[in-house]
C-alpha cells in the first residue's frame, strides 16, 4: 500500500457527499505533502484557525470583493480541518490536546463566520436588522447540534454499572441473518451518504456557505442554516431514538 493509499485510508467515512467529493480531494493531497514534514496535526489545526479567522475579517468588511476573498480562505481552512485529523491518524499521534485544540478551534470558527457575515451584511444593509436575530439562531442551533453530538459520542461511565451478562449462545441461522441484515446495514450507510444534506454535518455547513456565499445570498445563507439545523436538532434524536427502540424490540 502507497503512502497515498494509506493516507486515504485515514479519511473519515462514510461522511457527506460534499467533503468526500470535494474537500477530501484536496486535503488528501495536503497530508501526503506534508507527512514527512515536522508540521504536527496541531500545527494544522492552528492554521485552519488562522485561515478562517483571516477571512472572517474579510466577511467582516461586507464588501463583495472582501466576502469573496474571504470565502476562499474559509474554505481553505475547512480543508486544512479535514487534513489535520487525517495526518493525526496516518502518524499515529493522538493526544488529548489535539482533540480539545480541534473542539475549541471548530467553535471558534462557527462563531465568527456567522457573526463576521452578520456584521458584514449588516454594515451594508443599515436596515436588515433581521440578519442579527437569524446568525444567532443559526448559531445557537449548530451548537445545539454539537451538544447533542458530544453526548452522543461520550462513553456511558462504568459507575455504578451493572455487571455485564454473559452472551447467550444464537443459532447459526440467526447469526447468518444478522451478518445479512449487518451488511444490507452497511450498503444503506454508503448510500445515505449521497443524499445532500443528510444530517447538516461540518462538511454540509461548509458547502452551503460556499454556494450561498458565492451567490452574494447572505441572508439567506443564515435564515437556511437556522432552520436546517434546528430541523436537524429534532430529527437526529428522533432517528436514534427510534433506532434505540427497534433494537429493544428486536432483542427482546
């Protein structure tokens, strides 16, 4: 196995459509270019950081070249987020730093994006007040869903728990229909995967903001990640909810 190959083994996936067709393209190439180079997954992180602060402070600014130029750094920092994660695990270097640096930097970023955007529009635009009210629901529902990610992705704490049964013995014709019923599991996972928009994940939010943007649709662009997002605050839990219960029912 190449270098490459090995590096493109460290993507995340299944992930949305977008990242995996267009941001990994290119963050895949950075983390070959950079994988015998001193330049630590941290590095990247603050690089991502700094990218998209730079052009936040374009967005900032409000006008139409400075939002463009902005955009372009924003995006070039996404594609270093992506690339920093990826380097981590082909070296091997995983630290509790880095993932509190990656947390810290990703909110970070969420913050000023929509308020450099608000701002910018808002300098332009003395009478589109609104633009406020909708970056902060926008916001606050992009934190909500990363709340709700976090607990999600938090292992249950060992205390005060049960002792775990010891697995009953299954028949080889239940294990041969969960293997089936795993993967038609499997092909489902890879195939929701092109559906846009799916879950509203990081690499959605990114693209949205490159083709709002582009189109000069800021407002829009707010009003589209306020109500995706708090859509997406009650359908997740809704899904793993009722994912939760068929395999109650299932087990039972």
């Amino acid at each position: 196995m190449t270098d490459f190959e090995r590096i493109n083994a460290c993507a995340k996936r299944p992930i949305d459509i977008w990242t995996n067709y267009l941001y990994y393209f290119f963050s895949l190439r950075l983390v070959y270019a950079l994988r015998n180079t001193r330049i630590t997954p941290n590095v990247v992180t603050i690089l991502s950081l700094l990218l998209a602060l730079a052009g936040c402070a374009l967005f900032a600014l409000g006008d139409r070249r400075d939002v463009v130029a902005g955009l372009v750094l924003v995006q070039v920092a996404y594609v270093f987020d992506c690339a920093d994660g990826q380097l981590a695990r082909f070296r091997q270097h995983f630290s509790p730093l880095g993932g509190w640096l990656d947390q810290v930097a990703d909110r970070i970023k969420e913050f000023a994006i929509y308020f450099s955007l608000a701002w910018g529009y808002s300098r332009l635009h003395p009478g589109g007040a609104s633009v406020w009210k909708w970056a902060m629901i926008a916001l606050f529902a992009l934190y909500l869903l990363e709340y709700q990610e976090q607990i999600r992705s938090r292992p249950s704490s060992p205390r005060g728990a049960s002792p775990a049964a010891a697995p009953r013995a299954e028949s080889p014709a239940k294990e041969a229909g969960d293997e089936r019923s795993a993967s038609r599991f499997e092909r489902l996972r890879r195939y929701r995967a092109l559906v846009p928009f799916r879950g509203f994940i990081i690499g959605e939010q990114y693209f949205a903001l490159l083709v709002f943007v582009a189109f000069d649709a800021i407002l829009p662009l707010l009003q589209f990640t306020a109500l995706m997002g708090l859509a997406m605050c009650i359908y997740r839990p809704a899904v793993r909810a009722y994912k939760s219960l068929r395999g109650m029912v299932r087990g039972a």
